[in-house]
C-alpha cells in the first residue's frame, strides 16, 4: 500500500501505529494535492513529463470488495482486472440486454455481484434504476 486516503473523519482520530508509516491523507488534503500538480503540469513546458503510466495486467487487482462479515468476521476479497472482465463477458448469458434497455437493481452497489453487473450493463449501454424491496 502507498497510501491511505480518508473519505470522511479526520487523521487525527487515527492512532500513529495503526497505519504502519503508509501516509494517510484527508479528502481535502488530496484535492488539494491534486489541485496544485495540475496548475504545476499545466505550468511546465512539456506537460507530459508530468505523467508516469504503468502497464496493467490482467491478474493485477482491480479492486478490494469488503465482505459484511454475516457468515464470521468481515474480509477484504481482491478482484482481478480479470475477474472482472470474466463477468462483463458472461453475465450476458442470463438473457438479452441491449442499448437502450433498462436494468432494476435491488442489491447495494457495494455488492460484488451488484459490482459486476453494473460493469456488465455499462458496457452495453444499458441504464440503471436502483430500488429497495420495500419500494419496489
């Protein structure tokens, strides 16, 4: 891990051993951050030196889904680049989907399978309605 980026709280709720010297910033701290390396990219000569890219693979993570924790006690479950696509490209069997088409959703979006087939309906251009069992 690099770094750790707080989405709400403060840093100083956090005690100094629990993040094991990885920085850890607030949200404000990185859109400032993120403010100032633009204006600094947007200032230099050549503004793609600025820029470093990585090569993704497939078996790299491509996201970190935490588990609930009903079934003991709540894990961390890492998805590849992979995985991910494996689903894009299969959950079309389960029936027709089209562009224009409309997509109801009752599972949170932090689900994994929600996760997946929210990837999936983006991909072929499909909207998304979210609902509750109660609403529905």
């Amino acid at each position: 891990m690099r770094f750790i980026v707080l989405l709400w709280g403060e840093k100083s709720r956090l005690a100094n051993n629990e993040t094991l010297g990885v920085p850890v910033f607030s949200y404000k701290e990185m859109v400032k951050l993120g403010r100032e390396n633009r204006a600094a990219l947007n200032d230099s000569l050549d503004a793609r030196k600025g820029y470093r890219y990585e090569v993704i693979g497939s078996d790299d993570i491509a996201t970190l889904v935490y588990t609930s924790g009903t079934t003991g006690n709540p894990k961390g479950v890492m998805l590849s680049h992979k995985n991910l696509l494996h689903q894009i490209e299969n959950l079309g069997v389960l029936g027709p989907a089209k562009a224009g088409d409309r997509f109801l959703s009752m599972l949170p979006t932090w689900h994994t399978y929600e996760r997946a087939c929210e990837y999936f309906i983006f991909t072929r251009g499909i909207e998304q309605v979210y609902t509750t069992v109660r609403t529905l």
